[in-house]
C-alpha cells in the first residue's frame, strides 16, 4: 500500500501504475546458476535452476520473459561464476 501526504516526496509519487516490470536476480555457482524473477512490489514469481553453460544461459532469458517485461537482471559474481552469464 502506497501512503501519500500533502507534500510531496519520493515515495508518495510513485504509483502502482508508474511500476513497470520484473526484475530478475541470478545466485551464481561453478556449476548452475539459480534465477529469482520479482515483480516492481518485490513479490517472486518464480524461481530455477540453470546449468551454468550456453545451454543454460539461452534457457535463462526466455524463461524470465515468460514471467513478464524484464526492467534489469541482477547478476551476482559478474567478475567470476558468472561471468560467462553476463557475456
């Protein structure tokens, strides 16, 4: 629930309308990546397990549009297990 109050602030100008999109959240290992997609209230719509290959990483993005509009993906080890997923 959104509470607004005379003066304006962040947060009271943001509207259930103005949140668009999911975002999804990737935990990285050496060998599967598990994927948590959220909706803008941060409510979770779903959640897998990828094997951390090309295999995997095609199979990652569809799924995440099937859950909706993907505003941003979160990667966790950009620099390490996960940096194939990121490429």
């Amino acid at each position: 629930m959104i509470v607004t109050s005379p003066r304006k602030t962040a947060m009271s100008s943001i509207t259930h309308d103005s949140l668009v999109g999911i975002v999804v959240g990737v935990d990285t290992h050496k060998d599967f990546h598990v994927a948590a997609a959220k909706d803008a209230l941060g409510r979770e719509l779903g959640h897998a397990r990828f094997d951390a290959n090309a295999a995997g990483y095609e199979q990652l993005t569809p799924w995440a549009r099937a859950h909706g509009e993907v505003a941003a993906f979160a990667i966790e080890g950009a620099g390490s297990y996960g940096a194939g997923l990121v490429r």
